[in-house]
C-alpha cells in the first residue's frame, strides 16, 4: 500500500494520479490518494477517471474540510 499526497497539484492532479496508478503501483496494490476537493465535481471525476482506467476505486471520503481521500487497487497492467 502507497500514499500519495496530490494537494499541492490543486486541481489538476487528475493526470498525475493516473500516472502514479501506471508507474508505481504493483498489480493488486493499492494506492491510497490524496487531493483538495475545491467543488465536488473532482470527486466524481477522479472516480470516473478510475472506472475507465480499468482500476478499481475501493473508497472515497472526505478527509477534512478542503481534503477528499480515494483508495484505489490496480486491476491493469
């Protein structure tokens, strides 16, 4: 299991995620991410994003009041 922290990405972190899935999760690894929310729509994206990478998005919540927490398994090589 991996944290990674993409708060200081704001919202842009969306490609970065996806490449930290690619790049440094093994297969059945999980991956634990870390953003700032600034309005829900990165939430459901970030899940959307997930769901078409192949991936499979274990949770989501609410970390604090600015922070939003996805726990991911990689599914794809």
């Amino acid at each position: 299991m991996k944290r990674f922290d993409l708060r200081h990405l704001k919202d842009d972190f969306y490609g970065r995620m996806i490449e930290l899935i690619k790049e440094d999760l093994a297969l059945d690894e999980v991956g634990i991410f870390l953003f700032e929310i600034g309005d829900f729509q990165s939430v459901q994206k970030s899940a959307d994003l997930i769901k078409e990478s192949g991936n499979e998005l274990l949770n989501s919540l609410k970390f604090n009041e600015v922070d939003w927490t996805i726990v991911v398994k990689k599914k794809v090589v």
